[in-house]
C-alpha cells in the first residue's frame, strides 16, 4: 500500500475516532495550541490533520465540500460569533466551529469514497454498543444513577440515595441522564442498523449487528423515556412507509399500534417531579427572554443562569428544545439557520430514501426524523458528544441525499476491491473439491 493510499484513509480514521469519542469520551478537552480566544485541544487538531489529508489525496475541489447549506451554516456561526463577544461565551463559540468542522469532514469523506457510508456504519454500530451495553448494565446491575421512575412518576435523587422501593432504574449509559442517552440513541441506532445490510458480504457480521442493533433499542427502552421510545416508533414507521419491504403496510400498523398505545400511556401518567415547574413553564418563560432579546439572545450557553434568575424552580440549562434554546441564545437569526438547516436535512435525506431504494438514505432519514422531534422536547445536543455526534450524523445524512453524485475519479478510486484483485503469486488457491 503506498503512502498516498494510507494518508487517504486518514480522514476516515479522524471521523471514526470522534464519533467512538461521543459514546466512550475518550478524547480529552484540554487545551494544546492556544493564541488569544483560538485554542485548540486533541479533537480539533486531528479534525485539521483530516481535512489536510482530504485535500493533499483528493485535491482542493469546491465540489468536495459543496453541502448545499453553507448559508444557514453561516448565518448560524456570524450570529453565534457576535453573540459570543458581546457576552464573552467564546468556549462554546469554539465548539461550534468544531462541530462544523466535522460536519464537513464527515460530508466530504461520505462523498469521496465508496467504502465511506461503509466505514461510518460500522463504526457507528460500534459507539452505539458501547453507550448500549453500559446502559443495559447499569439496569441489570441496580446501578444507582439518581434517575428512576416510580410508576407513571419520574424521580430524581442524589447519586447514592436509595430511590423509592418498587422504583426501576433509569439507564443513562456513558451520559449524565437519561434523556441525554434517548436522544444520542436516536441518532445512532439508524446508522448502527444500516450495518445490516451488509450482512450478506460478511460471514457472521449477522450476529454483530443483532446484538448492536438489539441492545441500543434495548438500551433506549431502558432509559424509561416515554417521549423517546415514542419518538423512535414513529421514524422507524417513516423508514418503513418510504423503503420496498414486503409488507410493509402491515409492519406500519403494528409501528402505529405501539406509538398508540404509548401514547395513551404518556398522557394517562402525570408527574409532579419538577415541584409545578415543567417544560410548559419553562417554554414560556423562554419565550418572555426571547421578547426582551430578540435580535442578538443572551449569550450560548447562558440561557439556563437567565432562567434560574427569573425563577429559582428552573434547574435546567436549556428549554428543553433545541430551537427555542438557539432563539433564546443567539437571537432570531440561530433560529432562521436552524430550521433552515433542518428542513434541508430532512428534504434531502427523503430524496436519498426514496432515490433508488437507498439503504444509507433511510437510516439518514430515520436518524434525523428521530432526533428532529427528540429535540422538540427536550435539547440532548446541549451535552457537547450528542452535539458532535449530530454533526457527524448531518454531515451523512446530506452526503447519501447528494442525488447520488460522485467526485471525479483520483488514483485510489481505480484500485479495485481486495475480493476483486487478481491473485499474485504470493497466494496460492485454496485447493478445490471434486466436482459433484
């Protein structure tokens, strides 16, 4: 393998170590490189040595990086910076500009090499057993969180308090909480599943992917999350509805009958956990700072410290929802590129779904369904690693939706598949039965 073909690789290898890096944390956060408000720690510099070895192997082309969201993209980063100095929020300004940074790495990857989508879903498959199998253990072990449900009632203790009897253990896996892990989970088990379609390729990954695959809905249920399990039911009944199995009305409306009967179960089970302080509450005292800060928000990251100012009850650091969060935070302008990007998400994850039978593109799809209306609930991608796994996950989600267009060829692209190469004389055939 000469050395071009191993730095072309490098680019995927960057994605996979970040992505493995949102289940297990295993990159850490301190600074390396630091002049003024740029600083840079270990995830961003191999972000810069990805992006390096995408150009040196496959030359500075503007269609390698050619997304179609560059101007909510934007938009987003100018309000986000200008909000950042006006408050001095630059930290999460940083991490913004990380995760942009591997959105287009993760596109131009997917983009560029045929065994891309491949390598993502593998190692997609990978960091959702890890988050899966922590959580399930977690539950199998009576592993004291500090998040429970009693009944309909969720309860949260001090780590260490015995919870009430008869209480189930709520998992949250390598997470904080629960609800993080639901919405990381929905992220990753589309992708993570779409390693099945491989199965007929390579002997005895069958077994790989059912566990994976089995544990994270396992792990997902287990996080006793009514709005998350029902979240899932109905984006897996849109995988469904838009791919060519046998049947498939009838698995619809099993999907329906379960989302139904969750449902009812949702709306029969009340909770006095949060002391007369919901997301109702929180919703609109969200929506009062978004009238006196309109244009510019408080600040990333500041919306919780505001909140607990107006009202000692909110303990939370968001709205519980992504878009009111970014309103409130940065202003008008973050909500525009928000539902801008969203909505060219989901378009485009469509179009790879219904274009051609595209496995790649349900799973997308399925992903950003799933986390789109997560996240109207609650905001999982304050936690940064579900924040980054999203970008990973957009960046995907837009490459497979890309009508399918690929880069002009380069040198690696003509390399045929090791199962196709001509044996050399290094390598004997293996010895052939008689014939039947």
């Amino acid at each position: 393998m000469s050395l071009r073909s191993r730095i072309a690789d490098l680019p995927l290898l960057v994605v996979g170590v970040l992505l493995l890096s949102t289940a297990a944390d295993i990159l850490p956060n301190d600074t390396i490189v630091g002049v003024g408000e740029v600083q840079l720690n270990l995830a961003r510099l191999l972000l810069l040595v990805g992006l390096f070895a995408l150009v040196a192997t496959q030359g500075l082309r503007l269609e390698l990086f050619r997304t179609g969201v560059a101007l909510p993209l934007i938009l987003l980063l100018g309000v986000g910076l200008y909000a950042s100095h006006k408050y001095g929020t630059f930290p999460r300004y940083r991490f913004l500009v990380e995760g942009v940074a591997a959105f287009y790495l993760t596109f131009a990857v997917v983009r560029a090499r045929e065994d891309g989508r491949d390598g993502l879903a593998m190692l997609a498959l990978v960091a959702l057993a890890i988050a899966a199998l922590t959580a399930v253990a977690q539950v199998a072990q009576g592993v004291h969180t500090g998040f429970y449900r009693d009944g309909c009632t969720p309860v949260t203790l001090t780590p260490g308090m015995d919870p009430p009897s008869g209480s189930l253990t709520r998992a949250t896996g390598t997470f904080a909480n629960p609800n993080v892990l639901g919405g990381y989970l929905l992220l990753l088990l589309p992708l993570g599943a779409l390693a099945s379609v491989y199965v007929s390729r390579v002997r005895g990954l069958w077994a790989a992917v059912a566990l994976g695959g089995g544990l994270g809905f396992l792990s997902l249920v287990f996080t006793f999350s009514r709005a998350a399990v029902l979240i899932s039911l109905i984006a897996i009944g849109l995988g469904v509805l838009v791919s060519d199995l046998r049947h498939r009305r009838w698995l619809i409306l099993v999907v329906v009958l379960l989302a139904v009967a969750i449902g009812v179960l949702a709306g029969g089970c009340g909770s006095d956990s949060t002391a007369g302080y919901g997301r109702t509450e929180e919703w609109r005292q969200t929506l009062d700072v978004i009238r006196d800060n309109p244009v510019w928000g408080v600040g990333l990251g500041r919306l919780g410290f505001v909140l607990h100012q107006q009202n000692e009850l909110s303990t939370a650091r968001h709205a519980h929802n992504l878009f009111l969060t970014w309103w409130a935070e940065a202003g008008t302008g973050a909500l525009i590129a928000w539902v801008w990007l969203f909505g060219m998400l989901v378009w485009r994850s469509l179009r790879g779904a219904l274009r051609d039978g595209s496995a790649a593109g349900r799973a997308a799809l399925v992903a950003v369904v799933g986390f789109l209306g997560f996240s109207m609930l609650d905001h999982p991608a304050n936690t940064d690693r579900v924040a980054l796994a999203f970008w990973i996950v957009a960046g995907f989600a837009l490459a497979v939706g890309d009508r399918g267009r690929r880069l002009r060829p380069t040198e690696e692209d003509h390399h045929p598949p090791l199962a196709e190469r001509p044996q050399t004389g290094n390598v004997r055939p293996m010895p052939r039965g008689p014939e039947p």
